[in-house]
C-alpha cells in the first residue's frame, strides 16, 4: 500500500515562510493530479492548492500570490511554498494524489502541523 509522507511543518511567526514537501513510499501510476488540503480546527477540510500532471495550477483565494505549489512528476513529490505566512493559515495540512487507471484512486498523507504565531 502506497502512502503519502508529508514534512516541512512547524511553528512560524507571521510573515515568516515554510516549505511543505509530500513524498509517495512507492511507484502511484497514472496520477492526474496532487494537491494540498488543510484543517483548522472546528473546520471542514480545505482546498488550498493543486497541480495537474501537465502543470495547470489551482489556488484557494486566500493564499493566492502567496502559495506555490510545485511538483516533481518523476518522483511523485509535491511541494507548498508557502511566504507571508499568516496566523489564519494554522492547520494541519494534507497532501492528496489522485490517479485514474481504469477507476479512481485517491491517496492522503496524515498530515502536517503548520502554526503560526502572531
């Protein structure tokens, strides 16, 4: 069973950055796309980012211009850059790799603890 292994989490003041990085443990074959979620506590899970195979990117309003997201294909890696960081952007954050080989396949990470401070 492949899982997703998310790092880069951690405490930053705000403004400060963080990198979030989410590494497959094996071979996903036939990925359409990989993505970030986040959950902030007493809320629903969130989109905040996406990126297709062929690099098409999609961004919740909130982090748009402050959010990249990135991705290395070969490797079935997704990166979250994330600058100007704000004290709203706390949350567990998720990667998401969704495949489609005849049907669809969804892959979740456990998550990723990202606070900031004000």
């Amino acid at each position: 069973q492949v899982q997703l292994v998310e790092s880069g989490g951690g405490l930053v003041q705000a403004g400060g950055s963080l990198r979030l990085s989410c590494a497959a443990s094996g071979t996903i074959f036939g990925i359409k796309s990989m993505g970030w979620y986040r959950q902030a506590p007493g809320k629903q899970r969130e989109l905040v980012a996406t990126i297709t195979k062929g690099g098409s990117t999609t961004y919740a309003d909130d982090v748009k211009g402050r959010f990249t997201i990135s991705s290395d294909n070969a490797k079935n890696t997704v990166y979250l850059q994330m600058n100007s960081l704000k004290p709203e952007d706390t949350a567990v954050y998720y990667c998401n790799h969704i495949a489609l080989i005849l049907q669809r396949y969804e892959y979740w990470g456990q998550g990723t603890q990202v606070t900031v401070s004000s």
